[in-house]
C-alpha cells in the first residue's frame, strides 16, 4: 500500500561524475537519507532520449553542446522513491546553477557549473513519474519493503 506523500523521482549520474568517481558518494547520499531505491542501470543515452528528455531546450543553440556532454561517457540512471522525495533529493542534489549550491549538497561539494553540474533531478512529481518511464521498462523497476521504513517515517505511520 502507497504510503501518503510517496514519490518517485529519476536521478541522472551525469557524464562528469562518472569520469569523476562520484557514483558511489552520490548513491551513498541518496540511500543514507532513507530513500529506497527502485532501479538503476549504466547507459549511454540515444539522441531520440536526449531530445525527448530535454525537449525544453532542444531548439536552443546550446543544445548540441549538452548533447555531447550527456553522450561523453555512459550516465547512471536511478529511480528512487519515498515520502516527499522530489522534494528532498533537490535539497540533496542544490540548485542547477552548482556555484550557489549550499555546501553539503552533491553540487555544493563537488561542482562548480551549470552544464556539469554532476546530477539530474526530477523537478516535480509528474516529472519523476514521465521521467522514470522515459528511462525504465516496469520490470526493471522494483517494489519491496525496506526493514528501515518506519524507524525513518515514524510520524507517518499508518
């Protein structure tokens, strides 16, 4: 049964912090703040993705440049969930623009740019939703319980 205010959301290890070793401090931080997991896999996003993906911007002319940025290497895609969780991984994660990122967040600690700004986080609960199906195929998503939820939601207990 869906907990109240559970979420999911697509978390993007982008190119840079592949290249950079920061996979597993990204996961770690994800994980240590109580959110669960549900699917992840190494990829290199096809063109058609990318367009889809980034659909906002695909006109403009920086565009190219961030498609070969997201293609430089393969990208770890996650999808992750828990209660308010858009809204906690984008505290996790900080603001696009890593040189304001507060100190203690993924980009605050380790990124100083726009572009390779390390994580991509869905920005709304509808986009977790569209982003998670534009990147996982349902069986590769999972559903289970963890033996830490209710030590982590204890006020949300049903």
């Amino acid at each position: 049964m869906a907990k109240p205010n559970e979420e999911k959301s697509l978390i993007i290890i982008k190119p840079d912090a592949v290249q950079r070793n920061l996979v597993g401090e990204m996961i770690s931080r994800f994980e240590r703040k109580g959110l669960k997991l549900i699917g992840m896999k190494m990829m290199s996003i096809e063109d058609a993705i990318l367009e889809e993906h980034y659909a906002h911007i695909k006109d403009m002319p920086f565009f190219p440049g961030v498609r070969n940025y997201m293609k430089a290497c393969p990208v770890i895609v996650m999808a992750i969930e828990g209660i308010n969780a858009v809204s906690a991984i984008r505290l996790l994660v900080g603001p696009t623009k890593a040189w304001e990122a507060n100190a203690g967040t993924i980009r605050g600690d380790f990124s100083l740019s726009k572009q390779s700004n390390l994580v991509h986080a869905s920005d709304s609960i509808e986009n977790g939703e569209a982003e998670i199906k534009r990147f996982f195929k349902h069986e590769e998503l999972f559903n289970y319980s963890k033996i830490d939820t209710d030590f982590i939601y204890a006020e949300h207990k049903e």
